[in-house]
C-alpha cells in the first residue's frame, strides 16, 4: 500500500463526516457532494505529465 493509497482510504473513513460538515456549512446536500468529490478527481489526475 503507498502513502496515496493509505491517505485515500482514511478519507473515505471520513467522508460521511465531512459530507454532514460540508452540507451544515454550504446548506445544500448537492454542493456538499461536489465539494467531497474534489478529492477524488485529484487523485485521477496524471501527474507525471505535469512540468517543473
């Protein structure tokens, strides 16, 4: 397991957590499952193909 992996999987420990947070702070349950999904469209991102 990587350090990736490790972190991704305490996240998801955590998202239903972070989603009632999110949904008391913005007050709409859509833009609390936007804001949780960031995450995971980061970690598909390819960033060997990023330069310096």
């Amino acid at each position: 397991m990587t350090s990736h992996d490790f972190l991704a999987d305490r996240f998801q420990g955590h998202r239903p957590h972070l989603k009632t947070v999110a949904y008391r702070m913005l007050g709409s349950r859509i833009a609390a499952l936007d804001i949780l999904s960031g995450p995971d469209r980061l970690a598909q991102l390819d960033l060997t193909r990023l330069e310096p």
